[in-house]
C-alpha cells in the first residue's frame, strides 16, 4: 500500500469513528493515536483526543494535546475553557490563569471566562483581582448572582477585612435566597469578628428557618464566647443528647479574631469538657498549618484557644493585651481548669498574655529574642518591641518553665525576667539540650508524656541520665563546653557518640573536627573531614575546615586545589576569597 492510500486509509478510517458511536472510549483513544502517527498534524485527530483527554480527567494528556492546538491554530471559547480547566486541575495555576488571560482577550465580556478568571484569583488569594473581575460580572454583564458567589464575595471581604461590606453582601444573598443555611452561617461568623455577638445569636435563633446540628453548635458557641456559659452548656446539653452520628473530626474551628497578622481560633470539642487550653505558635509556625500541638492535644478531651500568626519569623508584636483579654476573658470564665501552653516564642506568649486570666501554664524555653534586655544581639535591631518590657506580675499562678540552664540567653531571661514577675514559677532543668527543649523532648520520646502530665495536675519529670542517651544534641552541647573547658579527650568522646547516634549530624561532625584541630591531630582531622565532604557534600564550612587542616599541616598545593574545588561548587564566597588571600601570602 502507498503512502498516498495509506493516508487514505486513515482518514476514511477517522471519519468512521467520527460517523458512528464507538462507546469504547479506550479504543477509540487507540484508533487515534495509530491516526497521528501517519498524520501527525492532523488537527481533527488531536482536537478530538484533546476533548477526550479532558472527559477521562487524563489532565497531563489534555494539556499535551491543547498545547499542540494552542501553537497551531485558533481555538473556540469552549476550547479555551477545557485548556485552562485541565493546567488548573493539574496544579498548574499560573498556566490556567494565563491561557484564561489569552481568552479574554479574544472573547471580551465572556461570562464564562470572568468567572473562571476570578475563580482561580480566589484559589490563588488575589482578592482584589477577584473583586475587580467579579464587579465585570454584575456591573458589566448584569449576570445573575448566585448563591455561592454570595458566600464566596462574603468570604472575600472577610479576608480583606471589609466586614461592613461583607454583611451587606451576605445579608442581600439572604435576601435572594432565603433558604439556603450556608448563608446565615456565613454572616454569623462575620458578625461574631465584628464582636456584634447579640446580633449573630438573634440571626441563626430567630431567622435562619433550618436548624441543623449546625446551626445549634454555632449558637452555643456564640453564648459561650460572649460569657453566657448557662445558656451555652444548655444548648450543648441539647445538642449532645441528640442521637448523631460519630465523626472523624471532633472539632468545630471558629475564628474569634484577625488583624491581618494575628487570629484568634476557637475549637470546639464536640463532647462536654471543663478544660480549655490556650496555645501560642512558635516563630516558625503559621496560620495555614494546624496550631501548636494540635496533634497531642486534640486526644484529650479539651476546648482549644489558639493564638496564631500570619508569617514564619514575626513576634506577635501587633497583637495587644488589650485585644487578646476581650476575646479570650469572657471565653475562658466559663470553664474550672484554665491552662495555657508553648514553646520559645509561644511560651513567652503564654507567660505574657495567659498569665493575665491566672491561666496554668507549660512554657518550654520562653523567649522573645527581639527583646532589647534578653533577646539575641543580631535581631533586636531588626524589629521593634510593642509590648511591655517587663512580663505581667503574678503572685498567684506557678508556671512549669522548662529550659537549658547551660544555654546562657534562656537561663538569663529566666533568672533575671520570668522568676521576677512569677516567683511561684516551678522551674525544670533540662542541661545541654539547648533552646530547643521542645523538638528534642519530642526526639527523646518525652514531649507527650510532659503535656500529658500538665494536662492532668501533675508537674512534668525530667530524668536526665535516661533522656541523655537519646539526645545528639545533649552530647554535642556538653562536648562543645569540654572543648571550651580545653578538656579535649572528653569533647572528642562525647563527640564520637553523637555521630554513633546521627552520623550525618552537622553539628556532631563539625565538633569532632574542631576538636581534633585543637589537639593538633591535623592528619586523623584531615582524614575524618575528607569523609565528612562525602556525607554532606553540599556544606561549605566542612570544606573551609579542611583547607584550614591542609594550611595547618603546611601542605599548601592541597589547600589550593581545595579552595579552588570550593570555589568551583559554592561560587564567589567571602569565606573561600579570605583563604585564598591567606594561601597568596603564604606562596
């Protein structure tokens, strides 16, 4: 058969699939295929399994497809739809955002394509580009609103802050749809930000004509958060001996504060408890992830008030004692055990405003190092300190503070700030496993056991001889103040037992070889940092460390083709340009 009639062939054989109902997807997909490999620009052919890419959800061959399209010629409205739709469902915001772009250019005031647009804006949390295309939509095009735009533009205007605006803009969505529940949820929840609590518990009480589980949980939250703890527990008695079914998730999220840079939350437990704890993030948490020891914690049977932060790396500094004490006060009179607990930042958070309500507190290594007396000397310019210099004076509570008395910044903030202001403060020593307490309780198998213990009225333990073994960081600190005490055969053995216990331990390594440079042993040094390089290979400093060795033991060509080896990896560096400097002046 020729080429000609080979291609014949195939073309007769598309249009039979195209003429008749094979309702085999699979082998019609096949057929295709075998299609594009005689007539590889064959645009029926590939438009045709671009569509059916896209109804299988084969995202990945969809795109491949309506790129093909794409380069090659025009496509419809519709095709522009699918293309986007299919870089969105495959993660690819940016390419749908982009080809919808493209779209509205070429089919100006499609309401399909500005929906689209400003629906993937949302996704994205660009809500003024959301705003901006969803006013196209009413103003320009005078589509109609639906209900979930409703929610949707409600939510928007929460996000941004405009709370006016989103209770007009779900209390007109009430108006046009009067019986969808979501709605009058919605627009409590605005209504409680607003601290409009009356107002909130009168909408989901008297209006709203559904009252589900909901609803009813949402309202004994309202009573509960306004101080009215009778009629909350009544509504939640209520509620609880109601035959419903179990859940996975046993927790209700309210959100009771945000400024932009710090929220209040609220979680409900959905059984009946007297305990509520109040947890405060740490420097590196943020607002998108679950709040601090959210996992421990939520295996008992405790209401959560979680203080939280927009960005890693912030101190909370915008959130005032004022502001915390009129959203947590009313809430947390209602219980008989008060409880506040957290780690470095998120204890000193604890201490500064839980210890306003005479909450207990579980404080793990507090500090706030942007603190001009107690902070670390290289941040404290780079932020400015809003709060109180001093913690709140309390006579009355005993916090539990847990800390390294060796680390020098923690066991000064304690001694000289915490015990001044909490003099009644139980102190727990944990030596030479550093600021960290939290993440090396946890690595030791005894963070939950400490939590466990506050939970229930006991003062933690901590038994240093049994947690040691388990530690890497105990034995590096311990042999890092060795090395400093010139007590150098102990620093190496307690630096040989680290890297027993984490081989690829950074710290571990770079403290054996310190110490081996100290006890003049350059040849053991030289070796052990060659198999260091091997094992991180990617860590500068182990490298500057070895072409210290080489010019130490004077064997300078191995120091050069060292440091040029360096420079070839890690690019222009200050540290490699000075050992470079100091091997010129030796040549």
């Amino acid at each position: 058969m020729t080429i000609k009639n080979l291609k014949n062939f195939f073309i007769g054989y598309y249009s039979l699939i195209k003429s008749i109902n094979i309702s085999n997807e699979n082998e019609k997909e096949r057929i295709l295929i075998e299609v594009l490999k005689y007539l590889p620009n064959n645009r029926m052919a590939i438009h045709t399994l671009a569509k059916l890419s896209y109804e299988n959800k084969d995202w990945i061959s969809s795109m491949r497809y309506w790129d093909i399209l794409f380069e090659n010629g025009k496509l419809s409205l519709t095709d522009f739809l699918h293309y986007s739709r299919a870089a969105y469902f495959n993660q690819d915001i940016n390419k749908s955002l982009k080809i919808l772009k493209i779209a509205d250019k070429k089919f100006p005031n499609s309401e399909e394509i500005i929906k689209d647009i400003s629906n993937v804006y949302y996704e994205i949390g660009d809500y003024e580009e959301y705003l901006k295309y969803y006013k196209v939509l009413v103003n320009d095009l005078s589509c109609e609103i639906s209900s979930e735009t409703y929610l949707k533009l409600g939510d928007v205007y929460q996000k941004l802050n405009l709370l006016n605006d989103a209770e007009e803009c779900l209390k007109s969505g009430i108006k046009a749809y009067p019986q969808v529940e979501k709605l009058y949820y919605k627009l409590a929840e605005v209504l409680m930000l607003k601290r409009d609590l009356a107002t909130a518990i009168n909408l989901l009480e008297n209006e709203c004509p559904i009252n589900s589980r909901e609803i009813s949980l949402f309202i004994s939250v309202l009573y509960k958060i306004s101080g009215d703890h009778l009629k909350a527990n009544s509504v939640f008695d209520t509620l609880c001996n109601q035959e419903v079914a179990q859940e996975a998730e046993q927790y209700r999220k309210y959100l009771l504060f945000d400024n932009g840079e710090s929220r209040i939350e609220f979680y409900k437990c959905l059984t009946e408890t007297t305990s509520i704890i109040v947890t405060f993030d740490s420097i590196n948490m943020e607002w998108d992830a679950n709040p601090f020891a959210f996992k421990i914690l939520r295996e008992h049977n405790l209401d959560i008030l979680a203080v939280r932060k927009r960005k890693k790396k912030t101190y909370q500094q915008d959130l005032t004692q004022n502001d915390f004490f009129k959203i947590a006060s009313p809430i947390l009179s209602g219980y008989t055990d008060k409880m506040a607990y957290g780690f470095s930042l998120g204890a000193y958070s604890a201490l500064y405003f839980a210890s306003l309500l005479n909450c207990r507190i579980l404080a793990l290594s507090p500090r706030l190092s942007i603190h001009p007396i107690y902070g670390r000397t290289k941040i404290i310019p780079q932020f400015k300190m809003e709060h109180n210099i001093e913690l709140p004076n309390n006579t009355t509570i005993s916090p539990i503070v847990v800390f390294d008395p060796k680390n020098a910044l923690d066991n000064k903030y304690i001694r000289e700030s915490v015990l001044t202001s909490f003099p009644n403060s139980i102190l727990i020593e944990t030596p030479y496993i550093g600021h960290g307490v939290a993440p090396q309780l946890l690595k030791m198998g005894l963070l939950k056991k400490f939590v466990i213990d506050f939970i229930n009225m006991a003062t933690p333990s901590y038994d240093r001889e049994k947690a040691k073994i388990y530690s890497t960081t105990y034995y590096v600190n311990l042999g890092t103040e060795c090395l400093n005490r010139n007590k150098l055969h102990w620093a190496l053995n307690l630096a040989d037992k680290a890297i027993e216990r984490s081989p690829k331990d950074i710290h571990a390594i770079k403290l054996k070889i310190k110490v081996l440079i100290k006890m003049d042993n350059y040849k053991e040094a030289a070796v052990f940092t060659k198999k260091a390089i091997q094992k991180k290979p990617n860590t500068l400093d182990i490298r500057l460390y070895l072409i210290d060795i080489y010019i130490k033991m004077g064997e300078i060509e191995k120091a050069r083709l060292e440091t040029t080896s360096a420079q070839n990896k890690f690019k222009k560096n200050k540290s490699i340009t000075k050992r470079q400097h100091q091997l010129t002046s030796l040549s």
